[in-house]
C-alpha cells in the first residue's frame, strides 16, 4: 500500500469522515489542461469551461468546500495539480476558469502531457488532507500528446485507482459528445469523472444524484465503473399468480416491493411474477446465477427464483422470472393485537429484506454504449477503463419489502362496543347502589317494614333493642342471613 493510502486509511479510521460530512462534502474539480485538451481551449465554439461550471454548480452547495484545480503533468517547471481557487460553494469558479490556458512543459513550446494518478493522488493528499470527498475530473481521457513508452503504465494504475483502489469508493463516468476543433488537434467528445473518496463521499454522490440538478446539465445516464458487486439488479413486480387478494408493485423509490393484502387472506406464500431489470449501465449480464433469501431475526428464508440464471440482458432490460416468498406469518399481528387495535381499520406495516445474489456473474460492455465511445473517442486506448475486473464475479442487491396489511374494522368496533357495555354496566351500578327499596318482614310474629340498599344489610332488634338478627340485600330480594336463637324472621 502506497504511503499516501496509509495517511488516507487511518484519517479514516480515527473520524475525519465524520468531521467532514458534518460541514458538509469536500469537492474538487479537476480541469485538464494538458496538450491533448488545446481544441478545448482555442475552438471559440468550445462550451467546455460552461459545461464545468455548470457541473460545480449543480454539484455543489453553498456549505461545501470546493476546490478548482487544473492538472497535466509535473515535468521541470510545470507542477502539477495547481490549485486555482478554493472557498465555500461554486460560485467563484468562473473568472478563474476563464483565465485558463493550456500547460506547457517547461517555459518551451512543448505542450505538457498529462497524468491522471498523479492529480488524483495530490487533491487527496493536499486540499483535501486525506478526509472524504468528491473528485470531478474534465478530461479528453487522454493521457499523453507524445505517446511516451510511459502511457501504458500510466492508464493501467488509473485504471487500478478506479477499480480496485478501496478508499475510492464510488466511480462515475459521464461520456459526453462535444466536438471541437483548435490549431492542433480536434475532438468528438470529452468524459466527467465522479470519484467517491471514503464511505461518506459515497452517500454524498448518491443524493447529488438523486436531487436531480446534475442531471440538467449532465443528461445523460452514469456509467458506473464501482461499485460492480452491488445493486446489480431489482425486481419489478408484474402480478400474484396463487392469491388474488394479494397486490404487489414497487414503492415511492422504485426499489421497495410492497404487497398489499387483507388481514383475513395473508397468504404463508407469496408465487408473484415479475421481472429482474439489469441496473449494471452500461453493462450487460451475460451470465450469472440467481439466488435470494428474506433474513428474518434468527433465521434466513430461502427464496425460490425461476428461472434461477440470467444470459445475455442487456443494461435496463428486464428478464420474466417467477418469486416464491415465503412470508413470516409469525410476524402478522393478529386481528384482536394491540398493534392491529392500534391502527384504527387502517394498515399495518411488516418490513422485511429480500438479499438478492447475482453468483458466475459475467459482464460486458453493451454494443450501443460501444459503438458511442468509438464515435466520441476513436482510438483511445483509455477506454479499456470500461471493462469489468475479472476480479468481481458476484454482485448482491438488498430489496426492501413491505407487506402492507389492511385490517377491518370489526374487531375494534367489538373492543368499542365491549368497553361501552362495561361502562353502562358501572354506570347502572353506581346508579342501583344509591337506590333504596321497602320490604315487608315479620319479626317474631310482628309485621315490620325494613328499607334497604343493594349490597346493603341490616340488624333486626326486637322491642327492647336486643338484634334478633340480619337482613342482607344484594342486587334483588333480601334474604334473611341470621337469626337468634328463639327468635323468627320472615320476609314476605
């Protein structure tokens, strides 16, 4: 591991991501200006320097540190990067862009080459002392206008930083054509690297796409170079073959699958058809095996796919397959649940987490992103850049599930109704407790009369106030509860 990967490593390690992210994502924008790049620069017709502002400030927020950095490569007098302007958004980047010139190699006319690894490796190490961030590199992707013996060597290490190298993160490439021509050379297209350095810079790439802004400008679709192991494919949902009350579709973020169901039908097994949508732009999966599982706390459920391999799809094709998912009926909460209670007739929410594993996977570039780069670059070597390491033969996809349980409104109305019944019930009570009633009684052979409450009782004397005995009432008639001996009492 090089020294300036160890620095990298332990920043890290020890936090630096996490003071990062809180003041928001370190971005530099690398601007080639090699010799290779001068129709860029002399063709007045050229929208290079607005296309790379208007990237900065479609990328970057008005928190985020940004540094604007021109590269070719360190050779006598000429360094390179040099940091042309940093501080807080993009928003200062156009008037030193506008100054920019084309490098030369010493203070001759020869024109400098150019050294991708070398400008990567210094932003990281310089502007953004090894913590997280987002390089944006503007080039022609080429790498030397003399075509030194160095070339070779120089496109396989970016190649390797791109691919294998693990505190890049994330790689996107953006192929764009705009053709130009200068003085020397001419050209058909230009490419906008995104390097993700560190796991936060990772996050911070994905909502910068997902906000939308960067997509005005750059429109079309990434191809993404790393990570090639995850989020290879997703299942989209078409119908349920084995219960009709059972629905199923995709979710808000097309990625959830949802499946809609009555309390009174959840089936133990879901047979849905659907189909599995190649996400690997601008990769096609010739061949892979396909396996998937629900993970449920203290065991995994296996999930039966068929057909179980995958041949020849094509980047955002879908493929027919037929899931077998086995839902966790322990997990259903019953009808009469405090929790189904709880949701008032509405629905009740199971997630769950389908791991969906791409196994012998074989990738290849699809021959319509080919024949673009022919046409955008001919004869660049760099391109090799697209091809998949032979390294990543397997890729994983976590697909969120919810089941999503409509529950009736019978058992609560039953639990209304109960809880009504016992307050009147008390309420009657509380009522009957505090009303008194006259009964006739004959006590040693006189009539009386005796008044009593329910649940109440009452001692019955004789005439020189000796008790002869008790008289108890509960909810109905009084009854005679005791009696002395040589005495009578009778209620009538």
């Amino acid at each position: 591991m090089k020294i300036w990967l160890r620095i990298a490593v332990a920043a890290l390690a020890t936090g630096v991501s996490d003071c990062a992210s809180a003041a928001g994502i370190q971005q530099a924008f690398l601007v080639q200006n090699s010799g290779w790049m001068e129709p860029f620069y002399s063709d007045p017709a050229s929208q290079f320097k607005p296309l790379i502002a208007a990237v900065a400030q479609s990328a970057a927020s008005a928190d985020d540190p940004v540094f604007l950095m021109a590269f070719s490569q360190s050779s006598g007098a000429n360094v390179s990067p040099i940091l042309l302007e940093s501080g807080k958004g993009a928003a200062g980047i156009s008037g030193p862009l506008q100054s920019l010139a084309i490098a030369h190699k010493g203070t001759g006319s020869a024109l400098a080459d150019t050294d991708f690894k070398e400008a990567i490796v210094k932003t990281i190490s310089g502007p953004f002392h090894t913590a997280p961030g987002i390089v944006w590199i503007f080039t022609n992707n080429k790498n030397s206008p003399g075509n030194d013996q160095a070339t070779a060597a120089r496109n396989l290490d970016f190649y390797k930083l791109l691919h294998l190298e693990p505190s890049i993160t994330k790689t996107l490439v953006f192929p764009l054509q705009m053709p130009v021509k200068g003085k020397l050379y001419q050209a058909q297209g230009m490419m906008v690297y995104a390097l993700a350095y560190g796991e936060p810079a990772a996050q911070a790439l994905d909502q910068i796409l997902k906000n939308g802004r960067l997509s005005r400008v750059l429109t079309r679709p990434p191809a993404r170079l790393k990570p090639l192991d995850l989020d290879a494919v997703r299942i989209v949902p078409e119908s349920v073959a084995n219960s009709p009350d059972v629905h199923a579709s995709l979710g808000r973020d097309q990625r959830t699958l949802v499946l809609d169901v009555n309390a009174g039908k959840v089936v133990p097994t879901v047979v849905m058809r659907a189909s599995l949508q190649n996400l690997f732009y601008p990769y096609v999966i010739q061949h892979a095996s396909v396996t998937a599982a629900v993970a449920l706390p203290g065991r995994t459920v296996p999930v039966d796919v068929s057909p179980a391999t995958i041949d020849g799809l094509q980047p955002g094709e879908r493929k027919s397959v037929e899931v077998r998912l086995a839902l966790p009926m322990e997990k259903v909460p019953s009808a009469w649940s405090a929790q189904a209670l709880a949701a008032m007739g509405k629905q009740v929410l199971v997630p769950m987490t389908v791991s969906l594993a791409l196994s012998g996977q074989q990738l290849g570039l699809s021959d319509d992103f080919k024949s673009q780069l022919s046409e955008e670059f001919p004869g660049d070597p760099i391109s090799d850049i697209f091809s998949a390491p032979s390294s990543v033969r397997g890729s994983q996809a976590i697909v969120p599930v919810v089941l999503r349980i409509q529950y009736p409104l019978l058992p609560l109305i039953v639990v209304i109704g109960g809880v009504l019944a016992l307050i009147a019930a008390l309420i009657a009570v509380a009522l009957l407790s505090g009303r008194s009633k006259r009964y006739p009684l004959v006590a040693d052979g006189e009539a009386r009369h005796v008044v009593l409450k329910p649940f109440g009782s009452l001692d019955i004397r004789d005439t020189n106030g000796v008790t002869i005995g008790t008289v108890k009432r509960g909810f109905g008639r009084p009854s005679v509860t005791k009696v002395a001996e040589g005495h009578s009492l009778i209620l009538r």
